[in-house]
C-alpha cells in the first residue's frame, strides 16, 4: 500500500507522521526526505520514545491530532495513515492537519474500508457475527465506508479533495501468525476478545479458521484514501 506515493511526497520537502506509532509511515518518510525532513506525533509515551530511539535527531512530540504541537504552515506535506477513525474528532484533527500544512501543499489520510468488508480484520468480524448477531464491529468509525473519509476532508475544510483506494496483499505461513495479533487485546477487536471468556475465544479462533484458507495463505485488504489541499 504505497501511501506515501499517492501522497506526492517528494525529496527536499518537509512531511509530518500524525499518529506515528511505531514508526511504520515515518520510516518510508525517511526514506524520500531524510530524518531532517520528517516530523511525527503521537499520543501514545512508548510509540514517542520507540520512534525517537529508531531516527535519533527527528522531531517527535507526543501529542493528539485535534492539538498539533506545530506552527502554522510548518510542513509540504501532512500525513495521517490508518489514523483518523481513531481521533476523538475526526473533523477537527484534520483541520489542524491543513493548518500546520503551508498553501499549495498535501493534507493525506487513509482508513481502512471495514464498512464494505475490505479491511484486514473482515474475517475476523464475520466469525464474531456468525457467533454473536448482535456484536458491533468497526463498520461504523469514521472514514471506514466509501466516501465518508472525502466527507470529513471537506467538513474540515480542505480543498480540491481526491478520493481513491489503496490495496495491500500479506501472506500468513500459518494460521497462527494471523490469530496471534488478536490476542494482544490492541484495538476494537482485541478488546472484544479479551472481554470474551475461554470458550468464547476458542470459538471464535475456530470459526476464523473455518472461514480462511488452509495454511499457507496470502490476503487482501483495502483502504479509503484522500489527498486534498489546505
């Protein structure tokens, strides 16, 4: 999912990582532009000192999308990868992405498509439904549906927004190595099934198993992504 290319990210500009966590989006930023061109933030302590230890010398804060510890007009290009349907306001963390974004410059963002059944964790979500009719999935964050995200853009201001998606194909040795991540309790999924007891979550284990390929096995997954101008 090459979102920095859609992006228009090109060398000698000066691009911020909204919600950077790990590092993942900040270090292909690195890659064009240099630890110099690349700023990041992000509200989570250990994501901030993982990052600042990975790229010595950048500039991370720790802080939230809807208050962004930067000047006006200070960054090309502002970037918010996987990001927006987790701000408490999506509208106004994206105003404050075109405020610290100069004139002529990129406000990008892109959410993963659970709406439409395209995100990473579909299968996951159509095994807790096949067992729990009633369970809420992640179909209803903002940006996850078609056109919801280009909507947000223009509530919050930003100009000339173009809407397209972005595709990415993982491979899983074992059916293992996609379960484990659901185990660490991250996110609304794994939130739901650490609330779940034994049997619940074995059921669930099951029934992923049951709807996904035999081992080895590659998936697909798509995303919602829009560049627009401050």
């Amino acid at each position: 999912m090459e979102f920095v290319t859609r992006a228009d990210v090109v060398a000698g500009e000066r691009a911020l990582d909204v919600g950077c966590g790990p590092g993942a989006l900040t270090a292909r930023l690195v890659e064009r532009l240099g630890t110099e061109g690349v700023a990041a933030v992000d509200p989570s302590a250990p994501f901030v000192e993982a990052v600042r230890t990975r790229f010595p010398g950048m500039d991370v804060h720790q802080g939230v999308a809807e208050h962004l510890p930067f000047l006006d007009d200070a960054f090309d290009v502002t970037l918010a990868q996987l990001v927006v349907h987790f701000m408490t306001d999506p509208v106004s963390g994206l105003a404050e992405m075109a405020r610290v974004t100069r004139p002529g410059g990129h406000v990008a963002a892109c959410v993963w498509d659970h709406a439409g059944g395209g995100g990473p964790l579909a299968v996951f979500w159509q095994a807790v439904r096949d067992l729990d009719p009633q369970a809420h999935d992640e179909s209803g964050l903002a940006g996850a549906r078609e056109g919801h995200l280009a909507e947000l853009c223009a509530a919050a201001g930003l100009q000339h927004v173009e809407s397209t998606t972005l595709s990415v194909t993982v491979h899983f040795p074992t059916f293992a190595d996609w379960w484990e991540p659901f185990t660490f309790g991250v996110g609304p999924a794994g939130a739901h099934l650490a609330r779940l007891d034994e049997h619940g979550r074995a059921a669930v284990r099951d029934r992923c198993e049951e709807l996904l390929p035999p081992a080895p096995f590659d998936l697909s997954a798509s995303a919602w992504c829009t560049v627009a101008r401050p």
